[in-house]
DNA sequence: TATGAATGAGTTTTCATTCAT
DNA sequence: AATGAATGAAAACTCATTCAT
C-alpha cells in the first residue's frame, strides 16, 4: 500500500536565488505548499501522509501545523494556490484583441497546454470531484475567476455572431465544459487510456495531434454551417 | 458512530427474489461487492473504510476477508465486476447494420447514457487515473472491451468514409477519445463544475442538452466539408 | 509534571473469581473501566494519560477506543460507573422506615460514610465542576437519581414537622446542599486543609469526631427549637 | 483559530490609569499574571494552554517564559497572588471588637461573601486539591493566613464561652472547617448542583437564603443549649 | 460458513519550550 | 525588554488485519 514515490523534481521544489535565510517563513510556507502539492496531487486527500510531507520539506511536521493548521487545511491551500496560479495567465491572453476565429483558436490552445503542463492542477481537480468538491466551495477565489472564463467565450461568440462566422446557438457555459472536457480528458485519464491502447497521450506526436484535433473540432462545432 | 450514507435501496444491494437462505456465500460475496463498490466509488481507495463497508453489509468483517483477502483484493474485485457489466451492454447495440452516420450517433448516445447513468464507472475509473491505473491492468475485462469499440468506430469510419459522409484523416482512436472526454468529463467532474458556475450538469434539462450537443460535435468533426 | 502514580491496589482493580478468560468482552470493559476511574480521578481529564491507563490495563490502548470512542467518551462512562454505584447504594438505607430523628442521623451518616470512603468520586464530581458539568448533563442517569434524594429528605422533613421536632422553614433542596456541603468538603480539600493546618481529615480519630459533629450540626439546624 | 472567551474586561484585566508606557515590565507582568489567573481557574494546571493565555495577553508568550520560566512557575505566581489578595481584606473586619455572637455571624458572612465573590479563588483552591495541594505548600502566604483565622475563631469562642452563650466543646479548627465547607461547596459544587436541581446556587435570591441558612446553621451550632 | 473481540503499527495532532533577531 | 518563528517529544486517535470461538 506504500509507495516511496520519488518526487519528480519539477520546477516547484526549490528556487536557491539566494542563500537561504534561516528565519524566512514566506519561503517556509512555499516550500511546504510546493512539496504539499505534489502529494496530494500523487496521492488524494487520503493517501497522502503528512509525514512525508513534512519529511520533503525543510522543515519539521510542526510547522506544518504552525502555518496550515491541518491536513485538510494544508489542502485547502493547495487549492487555493494552483486555482490562482491558472487566473493569473489566464489574463495575459488578450484575447479580446483577436479577431473570433482566432481568438477561440488561442483560447482553445492555452486551455489545451495549460492542462498539458499542470498535471497536478488535473489531478487535484479530479480529487477534488471524488470529495463533492467540497473543499474547494470554501474558495472565495473560485468563483470569481471562473466568471472570467464565460466572460470571455461570450464575447468571442457575440463577436463571432455579428461577424457571421460563428452560430448564434451556442452556450457560453456549455462550450466551456466542452472545451474542458477535451483538454482535460487526455490527462486526467491517461494512465487507464495508455493502457487501454497501448498509446501514451503525452507523448509529443500524440500531443500535437491531439492539440490539431480539439482545435478543429471546437471550431466545427462553433462555426455557422 | 457516524452512520453517514445508509445504502442506497438501488438496483444493486439485494435481490430478495427467493426467501434468504441462512448460509448462502454467493449473495453473501454479492451483497459485499455491491456495498463495496458504493464506498470505493465515493471514497477512492485510500479513503474508503474497510469498517464502514463492513457495517453496512449484512455480514461481518472477517467475511470480507475470507473472500477477498484484502482491501486491495476486494477493490480490485469491484473493478472487474464494474468491467463485466458494462461489456454485456455494449452489445446489443448492432451498430454495423445502421447506416454510417445514424450508425456513429447511435455509439455516442449510447456512450453518453452510459456514462450519464453508471457514476460508479465513472468514478471509478477517475481513481483508477490517480493509482496510475495499477489494478485496472490486470483486468482482461479491461483490454477486451477497449478493443471492441475500436472495432466498431474503425468500422464506422471506413464505411462513412466510403459512403463520402465522413472524411478519412480521423483516427479511431483519437476519436474514441473525443467521445469519452465529452460523455466522462461531465459526468466526472460535475461537482467541481456545478461549484464553478451554479449548474447541476445532471440535471434533466441540461442532460438532453448535452446529449444533443456531443452528438452534433462529434458528426460536425467526422462529416466531409 | 508527570507523575507515576502507583495504582492504589483498592478493591476496584481485580476480581479474580474465576480463571481468566481469553475473550471476555465484560470483564476487559470493567478492567478498563477501573482503571480510567482511578486515572481520571487522580489526574483530572486533561492531565489523564490514555497511554497510561492503557498500560495499567490488561489489554491495549486499542480496545479503550473499541468501546469507548475516544478519551472523552471513557470519561463519561466513567462519570456514569461512579454515579451508578452511589445510587444503587442510597436504595437500601430504608430510611421512610426509620422515625425522622432517627432518619435524618442515618442519612447524614451514610452521605458522610460514602463520601469518606469512595474519594474517587469526590475527585470526579470535582473534576467535572472545573468542566462546568458538561460531561454529565448528558448522562440521563444522573437526574433522576438526584430526584430521590430529594423525595428523602422532603419525607423525613415532612414527618419530623408533623411529628413536632423539625421546624417547618427548611428547604429540601438547600438541606441536601448543606450535608452534601460537609460530607465533601472535608474529603475533596483534604490536602489543602492538611497542608494548613498539619491535621489529616481522613485520620481515624478525626474522622470519627468530623461524623458525630455533621450529623450534630445537622439535627441542630432542622430541629424545632 | 479557537478564540473562545474573550478575557473579560473585569477589574483584574488592565487599569489605564496613565498613558501605557512603551516599556512597562510591571504592567506586563501583571498582565499576564491576570490573564493567566482566569485561565488556570477556568481550566486547571494540566487544562490550562500556555498558547491561549499568551495569546489574551497584550505581549508574547515568550515574555511569559521571561518573567515565570515556565508553566508551573506562571501557575506558582497565580496562587500567590490570588492568596495574597484575600489577607489583605480580612483585617478590616475588627472582629475582635465585636459581641462573640455578633463577631461570629459577622465573620461567617465574611467568609461566604468572600467565596461567592472570589470564584477564581475557590476554583483554584479546588485544582490545588487535584494536585495534592504541593504547589501552595511552598507558599508563605498560605500558613500565614490559615493561622489567622483559626487565632480569630479561638478567641470569638473563648469570649462565647465565658459569656455564657457558646458551648464549650467546639473546636476552632473545626468549626473553620464547617463554615468552609458550607461556603465553599455551593460555589465549588455550583455546576453539577446546578445540573442535578436545576437550581443556580448563584442566583442571588439563592445566594441570601444560603447566607442566612448558614449562618443559622453555625449560631445554632455553637451556641450552649 | 460465520462472528465479535482483539491488536500492532501507523497517522494526525498538540504542547510546552527555545532560538534567532 | 521584546518578538515571531521554530521545534522535539509526546499525546490522541485510526486502520487494515487476525485470533479465538
């Protein structure tokens, strides 16, 4: 039932800029939510353990306590950390400057890549959904920045509308979950879908593929006739 | 103490067809594995409780390991189980003797009621993702089925594309693919989704809705020009 | 701060009237028991050790949680034990029989004795009224048996008034609180008093004169004159 | 995260009499003292959490280290004061000056305004008691103030028997512990008095029928005849 | 075949205290 | 004189599993 999962040295764990303070509690605190995030990501709410945890981190188990007050506490700022981190880029799109087609083009692409790189963002969602999403209801933050994204896609369909290119049926809210559904999909369930085909979705030829083919198929599905 | 979910009466826990037998080890497996597979689908592996599943058995714990050996055991049990039953299904469908089209929105339906219907699958698989889907690959149940619809999408495709309806540079694959993520994702992380934007995607008005939606964009991504 | 309490080998500890059973689900819950009374009553809640009544038991910390739930849970039961015990005790002294004079002496006697004798439950009512009384409002048993006393002494009042020898201006309630007030004090401060004035309370010699001058103080407070 | 009690701004917590100096180390040990006081008396040695005081105080919890060394020394300094508080009242009394029957119903009123009023005081006299009263062994303050009042009780009863209205058999040590006991327990006892009648001894209809009764109880006590 | 009691090894959490500034 | 961060040791509690009947 253990698993000594090696922590894939990602770009989270460690930024020696300088030489580390011995009293600096804002690295404290980012360096347990960096190794937090990968455990929880690796192992859901449950299957983590606080232990190792603390064990990957610079610091002790009480600290983790100090700053996040529990388990589900530590989690929950988990949360909060990867959802900030995805509105955060979400803004530097711009794509109210782009012309429709292209504009739900490079939507379509960031939310696509996005998914592609942050695995651990897929996995926390995915275990978040297993928990009735209950931890993540708490986020003030949540909402509101998932207000953004509709905000976004129903300026680029009334856009596409009046221009003629896009159908006017379409739901803002509805595309959404679809486009999500297509990026999210082929990371989230790659492990029972490599197995099932014996094909990798991550793989770079497959990746590229698949960015063509979800691209192409939120543009039919938008586009008047 | 916590008493929580009492079992869902549903089609699964008992079929009291014949007056219960005092010693019968096939309802008593039976009535294990239904139980079971509730806690596992709602708690993940490491979250489910082999006290909790017990309890709301009609037998012991110790019965629990005399069959299946263990946690893990039992879970890997319930996996093949949730397996075997979808197979049977996906049968009767006799998709090769509709005509191409009519033929592809006949699989994607059926996919989608699928999936709308049987959560327990669906989360099921979704845990699976978060093992890294160890136990799943054991299964034969598993491969076999995957093959099968490959078969018929292959199928599907070549005689539309013979047809002229559908254009030949799709893979199967990729396009069974496309038809999970649209059918999985809605299902799998709807209460993430209901959090984000206030929308049950269960909800009957909005089920139809989809249903219409993924089959229109999986025919608009599939159809020559 | 710790302190190694050696297990005052009371009566309390062990009945071996029969060889020890293997599997003997009574007698570990009353093990328990005894020694979570001791423990409790001589460290208070928050100074009680789980791990150290668990190792004065014959089982392990384990089966305190199998029957108990929690710390807490042990301490109820504890309360409710001692609490049981005095009430079962307070049936049999048959005082409606005896002629009010004659009864109240009997009943300050017992109330003096009792509360002499068992010095874990003075410590435990102590204890509980530094918790506010919080653990035994739930207990439903305690208020009935309180009740009774009550009725008691009503009935010995009653009849000592119309008897002639009691004056009628005494309160039942506020006479219980008063033999209560006597009977606990001298044992629940006992080493504040020895420690002030070098006298020992529960002294052979002492205690017989403390019995004689309660109940005097008593019978000159109630009656007529 | 608990915040719980607010320190009630009683008379103990803080008297702004002139502008709070930036420095004051008499003030913050006072402030600490007081803040600690109502904890230890609310929750015991073992109960009390060195976090919560520090955290009602206006400094750090470190500066309690500063000024007690630890826990037990904080709780040490709390008994000391709270005795020391007491002498300071009982000289005003001039008991000596009065009629013994007088001087005696005066000193018991004393005494049971004292307790009903100083419920820090009893609640840690009770934890004393828990303790085996080895903290306020080391305390001066403690033998002195017993003395005192046994040399008052002594001479009321002295002067009572000469004059012919009290009984010559009553010992002072004794008779102290009486009216203790008949003060003291009604507040002690209060909550699981309280829970088992219904009946707040503290309410102050309550309050003055027990202070007439006991002091009816003693007169009647000493008194010849 | 079936059962309720029992358990060891872990897992989360708490607490008084000290360190670096 | 004062502070906030840090900590080791211990405490409460949980869990999958096995034993005796």
């Amino acid at each position: 039932m253990k698993k000594a999962l090696k922590a894939a040295p990602s770009d989270l764990n460690e930024a020696p800029t300088e030489a580390r303070r011995k009293y600096d509690p804002e690295q404290t605190k980012r360096n347990i939510l960096d190794v937090a995030t990968q455990e929880f990501s690796a192992m859901g709410l449950a299957g983590a353990r606080v232990d190792q945890i603390a064990e990957r981190t610079n610091t002790t188990k009480r600290m983790l306590y100090y700053y996040f007050e529990s388990k589900e506490g530590l989690y929950e700022a988990v949360l909060d950390k990867v959802y900030g981190d995805i509105r955060t880029l979400e803004q530097d799109l711009h794509i109210d400057e782009l012309e429709p087609q292209e504009g739900m083009k490079k939507l379509v692409e960031f939310t696509f890549d996005y998914h592609d790189k942050h695995r651990d963002f897929v996995r926390l969602v995915t275990i978040e959904n297993i928990h009735g999403a209950k931890y993540i209801e708490q986020l003030k933050s949540f909402k509101n920045r998932n207000a953004s994204v509709i905000k976004t896609i129903e300026d680029l369909l009334e856009r596409g509308v009046s221009a003629g290119v896009f159908r006017a049926d379409v739901d803002a809210i509805d595309l959404h979950l679809m486009i999500s559904a297509l990026c999210f999909h082929r990371v989230s369930n790659r492990y029972t879908f490599g197995t099932a085909f014996g094909r990798d979705p991550s793989h770079p030829r497959l990746r590229a593929r698949h960015r063509e083919m979800i691209v192409d198929a939120v543009l039919r599905f938008v586009r008047k006739e």
